[in-house]
C-alpha cells in the first residue's frame, strides 16, 4: 500500500505561483508513475501532468504546458508540481496518483491522495 499526501494549496492572486507536493509513505514512491490531477466544482477530474518513475519522461495537460512544471526527488519519496503564471480558470481541488502501470492498455492510477485546494483570484 502506499499512502499519498498533499501539500501546499492555497490562496494565491492571478499571476502568481505555488508548489504542490505529494508525499508518499508506506511504499517508496520510486517504482511508481506519479500523475497530478484536479477537479473544479460541477466539473470532471481532469489530467494536469504525469511524471515517469525515473523523472526522465514528463507529460503536460495542453492548459497547462509551459507554466506548470513536475518533478520528482525520489529520496524524499515526494513529487512536486511547480505552478506559475496561475489563472483563475486554474481554481480547484488537485489531487496526486501513483500508477503501477497498465491495465488493458490504460493507465492505470491505484494510489489517490486526498487532494488540496488551489483558489486563484482574479
């Protein structure tokens, strides 16, 4: 089992920046795919980005691409998610999952944390 824990949401102006991490425990984080995901109310859970288990291959929601950044520190067993240049449209619950692989030839998430909120005012 492995337990994901996220950190770092928060209030924050239009234009400006936060760090989300997503600490894990109970397994090492290390043999696991880590994606970010996020949820605004009255709206599905969206993919923001994905990270591989070694942090060589990084993969980025198109509303997103050039102002978030993942990365990972599998020493601390923690991955981030760098968000600058935040917009309003970014207000929402994000959520981290760890992936073992695949099932059927679809990702498959099987570790969910329980989420922090990211409000972005305007």
């Amino acid at each position: 089992q492995v337990q994901l824990v996220e950190s770092g949401g928060g209030l924050v102006q239009a234009g400006g920046s936060l760090r989300l991490s997503c600490s894990a425990s109970g397994r090492t984080l290390s043999t696991y795919a880590v994606g970010w995901f996020r949820q605004a109310p009255g709206k599905e859970r969206a993919f923001v980005a994905r990270i591989s288990a070694t942090g060589a291959s990084t993969s980025y929601a198109d509303s997103v691409k050039d102002r978030f950044t993942i990365s990972r520190d599998n020493g601390k067993n923690t991955v981030y998610l760098q968000m600058s240049s935040l917009k309003p449209e970014d207000t929402a619950g994000y959520y981290c999952a760890a992936s073992s692989g695949f099932a059927l030839g679809v990702r498959r998430w099987d570790y969910w944390g329980q989420g922090t909120q990211v409000t972005v005012s305007s």
